[in-house]
C-alpha cells in the first residue's frame, strides 16, 4: 500500500505526481480527506455545554490553537 495525493477535478483524481502503475492497472482507492479548518468552528464545538465541561474549558484555547497548526502545515 502507498500513499499519495491527489487533487478532484470535474469528476476525475488528478495525481499530485506520477504514479508507478502500469497502463491499464486497476487499483483500489481509499479516500482520506485532508481537515479543512473552515469546515469547523472549534471555538463553538469546544465551548463548555454544562459544568462537567467546565474543567475542559481550561484548556480549549491552546487545542484549538495547536489544531489550526496542524491544518496549515
């Protein structure tokens, strides 16, 4: 198994870089999707929903502050 990135384009995978496949080779595709930040608001997903979240609230900032990170690298 190997990974490699591709980009959807009106109905088709575009590969980011040439794969090593024979012409005429079928495969089969796992599809992952890359995070998109702008999909999710994590300062509302994270806010406390009642006291027993209260404790989490502490430290909502910096997980969501170290989540962004991840998604701009």
């Amino acid at each position: 198994m190997q990974q490699f990135e591709a980009l959807y384009e009106d109905g088709l995978l575009r590969p980011a870089k040439q794969l090593p496949l024979r012409p005429g080779e079928r495969v089969v595709l796992i599809i992952l999707r890359r995070p998109d930040a702008a999909r999710w608001d994590l300062a509302r997903l994270g806010a406390p929903q009642g006291e027993e979240d209260a404790l989490s609230e502490a430290g909502i900032a910096e997980w969501v502050d170290e989540l962004d990170a991840e998604d701009h690298s």
